[in-house]
C-alpha cells in the first residue's frame, strides 16, 4: 500500500511510485507514436485522409468509460472487503488472546487446589496458545500470498508441530484444528468451564469464516472473458483513435491520443491491480504490516518487552 506524508497538489501529480503509469507506459508510448507517424503521413503527404468523423469514437468511448467504471468499482469493492475481512482479524485475534488468557486458568471443578506445577503449565499453554494464533495470522498471510514459507512461523510452533504442517495444503485451516483440539485438553484438565469451550470455539469459527471469505476473494476473480473483453476493446480503440482525429485536430492528434490513452489504459491496469487485494503490489493490502501489529499487540498482552518494530514503509510503500 503507498503511503506518504501529505504533499502538495503539484508534487503529488508528479507523483510516480505506485501510479498506473509505471504499468502501462510502453502501451502509451506505443499508442503515442502510432498517432505521431499518422500526423506525419497526414500532414506532410496527404496520406491516410478519410472520411472519419470523431462520432463513433465518442460513442464508443462513452460506453468505454461506463464499461471500464463499473469493472473499476468491482475491483475496489473487493479490495475493500478484502481489507474489511482483515479487520475482523485483528479484532478476532485479540479476543481470542483475552479468552486465552482471562478464561483458561486455575481449575473450575470441585475447587480442587493446584497440583504442584501445575500453574506453570496453565501458563506455558497461555504462552503456546497465544503464540500459536500468532502463527495463525502469518500463516493466513503467507496462505493468501501463495508463498511457502514456514521459516517465518517456526519461532511461534514446536519443531513437530512445523513438521506436521509442511504436506498441509491449508496450513491455517490446520492451526485452527489444533487450537481447537488443546482447548478440549484444557476443558478435561478443568482448566476452563464447558460454557467458556463454547466461547473459545466461536472465535475459532469467527477465524475461520474470515478466512472463507478471504479464500473466495482470493479464489473467484471477475470472470476472465470480461477483462479480455475490456482489454481488446480498449486496445483497438487507443491506436484507431488517430486515425478518427487527423482530419480534425491535424498535428495535435498526438497529445490527444496520448491523454486519452492514458485515461482509458489507466483505468484498465488499476482495475486489475487491485482486483487481486492479498498480492504484493504497491497498492495491494499491507498484510505484513497488520500481522506484524498483530505480532506485537498479543505478545505484549503475554507480558514480552523485546519486541520486533511495527513495520514501516520502504520507498513509500508498506507490504
């Protein structure tokens, strides 16, 4: 995600990092030349003269811009869901870290007394569960991402726990099922009252559900017929526009051309950089730096002091 410190109006239009013009300037400086070498031939030998008016170009571009606003809006309506899932997240890993730590605890049944060690282990399950949710959030990152690698997670889980998790395919899915499965250990050691199980279960289900619907963004693209569709349309129209304006605005069909290309391919390229919010574009979700926080929120909670630094951005951009 770009992120820089308020700029004037002029700096900002000069603005590059993350602009759509990083994506698509060899697409424009092609278009730009086409209507160049059109002005010349036109203009200098009375070549390519026809009778072309700009009037299918306008109405074509019209039902261009609606097609290229709508694809737009769906885009960044998946974007936003996307970072509204990732909300839920946060909120759901630090009321799973409070249960863990306010609802697991010093027996409840027959107010029988502690066994000897047995406060040490209630909080090394403390320190493992919490750590474990940790593992969670950057293993729903890492998931998300399509990236394989457990070197990022193996600091927060046992050496047999990483092993048991290299063949899964879902990897958080996996963490959840053991979470869920220490929490009935904790239930049959009388840790934690049966009411309070049922609790702890529904944030597991809260976790789960957001990782559906994060999988369904991730899984379901916006059908590729239509983005081919908007992408041909607006590539034969860019570089046939000159041919609709020589006889019109004769040697200004160049910087015509070039504004509205960049008008209709800049739509076209950030409706397909953000489609896909979980990647690492420079306008892409910063999901390293939300499960870093995560990190850090719920290891404070856990009493910790060395703490890694909440991520900040490189060149203007936090991943």
């Amino acid at each position: 995600m770009i992120v820089h410190p308020k700029a004037s109006w002029l700096r900002t239009l000069v603005y590059l990092r993350g602009s759509a013009l990083t994506r698509i300037w060899p697409r424009l400086l092609a278009v730009t030349l086409v209507a160049t070498l059109v002005t010349y031939l036109h203009e200098t030998y009375g070549l390519l003269h026809t009778d072309l008016t700009v009037t299918p170009f306008s109405l074509i571009g019209l039902a261009l811009g609606i097609f290229l606003g709508f694809r737009n809006n769906t885009s960044y309506d998946r974007f936003w869901e996307g970072r509204k899932l990732w909300g839920r997240v946060v909120n759901a890993s630090r009321t799973l870290t409070r249960q863990i730590l306010t609802l697991v605890g010093p027996p409840f049944r027959d107010d029988r007394p502690l066994e000897e060690g047995e406060a040490e282990a209630i909080a090394d399950f403390h320190r493992e569960a919490v750590y474990r949710v940790i593992a969670y959030v950057h293993a729903l990152r890492l998931h998300l991402r399509g990236q394989d690698r457990l070197q990022e997670i193996d600091e927060f889980l046992s050496d047999d726990e990483i092993a048991k998790l290299v063949p899964e395919l879902n990897r958080p899915i996996a963490l959840l099922q053991t979470m869920g499965e220490r929490f009935r250990e904790a239930w049959e050691k009388g840790w934690t009252h049966p009411i309070h199980v049922e609790v702890l279960e529904l944030s597991l289900t809260e976790l789960a559900g957001v990782q559906g619907g994060c999988e369904r963004i991730k899984a379901t693209p916006i059908p590729f017929s239509y983005n081919l569709l908007l992408h041909r349309i607006v590539f034969v129209y860019c570089f046939t526009l000159p041919f609709g304006l020589v006889n019109h605005v004769h040697e200004f069909v160049p910087v015509v051309v070039a504004l509205v290309s960049y008008a209709f391919f800049g739509l076209d390229a950030v409706g397909d950089e953000i489609e896909d919010p979980f990647g690492e574009d420079p306008n892409d979700l910063p999901l390293g730096a939300i499960t870093r926080m995560i990190e850090i929120n719920l290891r404070q909670r856990l009493g910790e002091e060395n703490l890694p630094p909440l991520a900040q951005p490189v060149d203007h951009v936090l991943t």
